[in-house]
C-alpha cells in the first residue's frame, strides 16, 4: 500500500500531456475534434470539479480541437469556477434555458466543421453517456448535415485507463485512509449494533480520516453470511454468527478506492470460514496474473480457477473487478468478454466472489496499480483468515 500523502489538484503539466496524448490519438483515428458531454471527461481535461453534477437540470459540454487548448461550452453559472482551471475559451449561456440550453453556442462552435465535413468524436460505447437532453442533441445534428459523427469511445477510454503517477498518488491516499478506518473494526461494529449504525459510525470513522466524501458504501450482515452485495442498510441489529461486510467508494479530491472487508461477529462457521479462505486464494491468485500484456479475461480466468474448485454452480454477477479512478468503476472488466490487455499503471480492482450454503454470497475486493512486474497493493491487504470481532 501508498503511505503517502497526496496533493489536492494538478499542475497545469498534468491536462496539457493529457491533451497531447489526446490529440496524437484523435490524428490517429482521423477525427478533426472530440464533443464531450460527461461529468468525469470534462473533469479530465480541465480540472473542473464540483458537486453540482448531482442536478440533471443544466447541460455542459467541452470540446477538444486537433490544435489549441479545450473549449468550455458551460452555464453562466459555472463560469467562475472554470474560469480558475487552466482553460481560457469558455462560452456561457444563462441556463436553464429549455428553448435553446446552449444549442445555439454549440451549433456557432461546430458549424465551420459541419461545412468543411469534418468528422467528430462523440462517445457512444459501453459505460458512456449522453449528458444532454436527446431532443437537444438531434435538433443539433439537423442543424449540422455536413458533419461525420463516429465514436470517440476507444480514445478517451485508452487515455484514462492508464494513470499519471499524479492520479495514483490520490487514489493510494484514499485507498489508505479506507485502510486505516477499516482497521477500527474492532472499535465500531459490535454485536446488537444495527446495521445502520454499523454504516455510519464507518462513514464518521472515513471523513475523520481525512476522505472528502463517501458516495458509496454497500454491505450486508446474516447468520452465516449475507445474500446480495447491494443493499442499503437496516435496522437489523448484528447477532452473534453474523458476517458483516461493508464495501465503500469513498473520495479523496475527485478520486476513488473501491474495496470491501468482511467480518465475523464473535463467531463464524465452517463454511463462513471455507468461502473465506478460498476468495483470499483468487485474490491471490489475480495478484499473481495482474501484469502488463495480460488480458483481462485471462485474469478473470486466474480467480475463477481457484473458485470453480469450491463454488458448485458458478456465480452470475458477470466480472470479477473493473478499473477505477475518478469513477468508482471504470474501464475494463475482469470478465470473459473483455479482452483489454493490462498495462503498467492501471488501477483495477481484483473482486472475486463466490456463493455458497442457501442463497449466500460472499465477496472480496481489493485495490492495486499494475506495474512493470508484480502489481503494487494501494489497499492494505485483507487478513488470510476470516477476522472475528468480539
């Protein structure tokens, strides 16, 4: 694991390589400029950051040109904070405007492109979004005949799937203070305690810690385990015999961790344990597989392996990790479908799971940073043996 403490923000360094390696792929492919309508994408590029997503009431866009820096197509609202990034074209209109949320601007930007036919990126595939009304957009694309719209999907997923060494230093830092507050286990959860209180005395133990904000903790407790990985909590008190696990995305200056620990109250059965012990052995083994020019489906294969050998009928939750860093999932997926191969400095997730007894379920998660031989945890590695509290 990092033991470091990370800087807030980036050097202006940071977005003009990002932007280079951007626009030597766009050349590449042919494309003369990349329309960008998502949160994490504008992100990327500018350093714009703010908790304002959470409204679907304004539209944003960000457009990337073959040469010269991103052009911020925003509301009037976010002109100040974008103004602070390293951007300088920024173009505003006073939203929410239904009649002409920015369409009008769009259209002004895109227009000499549309006429010389011109082909531009906009991302259409897996895990992707459009961030603006569908209406809006077709009644853009009627006003732009000349322009070849294609999918700009493989470029900015190439661009973000490897790390800078700046990104990875955030997401060890919250990989260590989700590390540290799991080590307080023993302190927060204990048996008659409910489900709820479990969560939040985590979530209070995490911002103590020093994380911004927790977007995402998941878990679950029942005699023997529990059944699904999703569920809000309850105010079903923990008994003795329980596994509890909690499985949290929590934040540090934009970046996430993404892990989970599971934990016995007082006791925990054999088969509690067995479940255990295997799952530590796939994570194990996908510690072993994860190396630059590994596919992805073959590390899926590396823990699926130990699984099979315990596991009667094979799981259905489809991959076994994912990559991850500014979202809490990312691109690619330990799966049989994907065939990306890994790379030095990607961040992913190892995530086996495995059912067993009458309905339960039991997951294990953790964090690491591929690289240039075996993979660096940023998670603090979970015990070998399933920890009991009380």
């Amino acid at each position: 694991m990092l033991d470091i403490s990370a800087p807030r923000g980036f050097p202006t360094r940071e977005f003009e390589h990002r932007l280079e390696k951007a626009q030597y792929l766009m050349r590449s492919h042919g494309l003369d400029g990349i329309l960008l309508t998502s949160e994490a994408e504008l992100r990327y590029f500018s350093g714009f950051m703010t908790q304002f997503w959470q409204s679907p009431t304004r539209p944003w866009f960000m457009f990337l040109p073959l040469e010269g820096k991103p052009v911020a197509v925003i509301p009037e609202i976010g002109r100040d904070l974008m103004s602070r990034t390293w951007l300088d074209d920024i173009r505003t209109w006073s939203s929410p405007e239904p009649e002409d949320d920015g369409i009008s601007l769009l259209h002004e930007l895109l227009s000499l492109y549309a006429q010389q036919r011109c082909t531009i990126g906009i991302m259409k595939g897996a895990e992707t979004s459009l961030r603006m009304p569908l209406a809006d957009y077709e009644h853009l694309m009627t006003r732009l005949p000349g322009l070849n719209l294609v999918d700009a999907t493989p470029i900015i997923k190439t661009l973000r799937m490897t790390k800078s060494e700046a990104e990875i230093e955030k997401i060890g830092h919250i990989c260590a203070i989700a590390s540290l507050s799991f080590a307080q286990a023993h302190n927060l959860f204990s048996e008659g305690q409910s489900l709820q209180e479990a969560f939040r005395a985590f979530k209070v133990e995490i911002l103590k810690q020093g994380a911004d904000d927790i977007p995402y903790l998941v878990g679950g407790a029942g005699k023997g385990g529990y059944r699904d990985v999703i569920s809000p909590p309850t105010e079903q008190p923990l008994q003795s015999g329980d596994i509890l696990m909690l499985d949290t995305g929590s934040v540090f200056d934009g970046y996430y961790c993404d892990f989970d620990r599971n934990f016995a109250i007082n006791s925990a059965d054999d088969d509690a344990r067995a479940t255990y012990e295997t799952l530590y052995r796939a994570t194990e083994a996908g510690l072993n597989a994860a190396r630059p020019g590994t596919s992805c489906k073959d590390l899926f294969c590396a823990m699926q392996s130990i699984i099979d050998t315990q596991e009667s009928e094979r799981g259905n939750v489809g991959r076994l990790g994912h990559g991850l860093g500014m979202q809490l999932t990312e691109w690619p997926s330990h799966a049989m479908f994907d065939d990306t191969i890994l790379q030095e400095n990607m961040v992913i997730t190892l995530e086996p799971s495995m059912s067993y007894g009458e309905g339960k379920v039991m997951v294990h998660e953790e964090n690491l940073v591929v690289r240039d031989g075996p993979p660096l945890l940023l998670s603090t590695r979970a015990p070998a043996e399933l920890p009991v509290i009380g």
